[in-house]
C-alpha cells in the first residue's frame, strides 16, 4: 500500500497536495538524508510520506505546539509510535520552533548531521517563515517550504531569502486540491 493510502486507512490528516508531494519526493528520491526536521506536524501526515526518503535508522524531530484538540493529539502520537515501530528516532516537541528552549536541544540533537531535511510548515507568518529558516537553514541540505505559491505571507518570505548558495525551485499543481499551494525547495550547493 502506497503511503498516501496507508494515511487515509489510518485517519491521519495530511495538510498537503497529493501530487505536490509525490513530485517532491520523486526529485530528492536520489538523495540519503539522515535527518528530517518538520516544523508543523500536526498529525504527522507529512512526517510520515517524507519518511520515505530517509536512510534506515534516521533521526526524525518534530515539532508542533498540538493545539487542535485531543482526536489530532492522538493522531500525532501513533504516528511517532509507527515511526519509531519502523526503526528511527524519533523526537517529538510539543511547542514552538521559535522557542529557545527548544531550538537549543534541537541543535544538539542535530550537530552530528551532515544530511538534514527541513519542512517549514508551521507558522505561516512571513517574519515567522523568515525566523524558521534562519534558526535551522544551515543545519540541513534541503528546505522545504509549504504553501510558496498561494500564501501572500509564505511567499514574501520566499521572496525574501537570499538564495545565492541555494538551488531553488517550486512544484505546484495548478489543477490540484485545495492543499496545492506549492513546495518551494532550497538545495544547497
Ligand atoms: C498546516 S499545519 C501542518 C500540516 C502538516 N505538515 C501536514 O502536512 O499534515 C500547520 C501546523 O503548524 C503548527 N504550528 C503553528 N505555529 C508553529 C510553530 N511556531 N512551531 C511549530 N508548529 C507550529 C500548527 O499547530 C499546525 O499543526
């Protein structure tokens, strides 16, 4: 079973455009990320889909405040359970990635890493977009940055980010669900 359909036999909630997604995952296929690092997990939908471009083992740190009520919490948490169930490790904070409490042990979390993938999908506010990317850009290879095309707030803060050591580039699905919003991509070079 395709994880898209693994999701939706499971219940868990995914804030994304099918297509969109599968398109990005298709371009990073060749790539071995050790690290994913999600801003805005919510029920751990993406988190899930994303895992399938990681190497076995990776470490996977998730971070969302979890304020959309108990059925959504419980939905986040089986889906850390099924991640960790498949061999990686798995660190959840239930906050803000703005908090610095939790920034600092997600940088000694995450010092090791060469290989990272970051999503920022959290907060969609362009000075909050701008604040995810500078707390863990250099951390990470790849960024992906959710809702690029049709969030006015995303896309001045894509916009925005000085690219010059980037590859950039954007899928988005003109024809799509309300989730094709577009996936801006940032490859280091
Ligand atoms: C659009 S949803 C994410 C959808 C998820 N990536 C998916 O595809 O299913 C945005 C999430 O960001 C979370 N959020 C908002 N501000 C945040 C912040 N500063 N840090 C972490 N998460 C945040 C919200 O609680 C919400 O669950």
């Amino acid at each position: 079973m395709d994880k898209f359909a693994f999701l939706k036999k499971n219940q868990i909630a995914l804030r994304q455009d099918q297509d969109e997604l599968e398109d990005v995952c298709k371009y990073l296929a060749s790539k071995s990320f050790n690290l994913l690092l999600e801003i805005g997990s919510f029920q751990g939908g993406s988190a899930i889909i994303l895992s399938a471009l990681l190497e076995p083992g990776s470490t996977i740190i998730l971070i969302d405040p979890l304020l959309r009520g108990e059925k959504a919490t419980e939905a986040f948490k089986w889906s850390c359970n099924w991640l960790e169930e498949q061999g990686f490790k798995v660190y959840p904070f239930i906050g803000m990635s703005h908090d610095l409490k939790i920034q600092k042990k997600i940088y000694s979390l995450i010092k090791d890493f060469h290989v990272g993938l970051l999503y920022i999908d959290g907060d969609h506010h362009t000075r909050n977009v701008l604040d995810d990317f500078h707390a863990f850009a250099d951390t990470v290879e790849t960024i992906l940055f959710h809702d690029v095309i049709k969030n006015h707030q995303v896309n001045t803060a894509w916009h925005h980010i000085y690219k010059k050591r980037y590859k950039s580039r954007i899928f988005h699905n003109k024809f799509g669900t309300n989730w094709a919003t577009g996936i801006g991509i940032l490859e280091s070079i």
